[in-house]
C-alpha cells in the first residue's frame, strides 16, 4: 500500500464520511472513513479538478 496522508473525514448527517489523501508521488485518493484499505486513485490534478466542480455545482444534480 501507498504511503498516503489522509485528511480529516467529511461527514454528512447520518452518512458515510469521505475521506481524502494524498502519497509523496503525486497521486491523489477518496476513500470511505474506516475503510482505507479500498480506495479511488487519481492524480493531483484529477482531484483539483473534481473539488473545483464540485465547488462550480457541477455535481448539484446529485443532491
């Protein structure tokens, strides 16, 4: 396994929390709070460009 940094959980109310990562080579990770074993991996910029579309509301359709 990666050496992964693993933010602080997002949570929602009464919802899994989310957590974000990040290795010393670039790579970036989602997972689930307590499973870190099974996570998504992507680069940096793909994460960059999730979290800003998210923030554009890209993803409100979701909601």
């Amino acid at each position: 396994m990666p050496a992964i940094t693993w933010g602080d959980p997002f949570c929602g109310e009464g919802a899994n929390c989310f957590r974000l990562g990040t290795d010393p080579d670039g790579n970036a990770y989602i997972t689930v709070a307590g499973d870190e074993e099974t996570y998504l991996t992507d680069s940096r910029d793909a994460l960059r460009a999730l979290i800003l579309g998210i923030k554009a509301g890209e993803a409100d359709h979701l909601l």
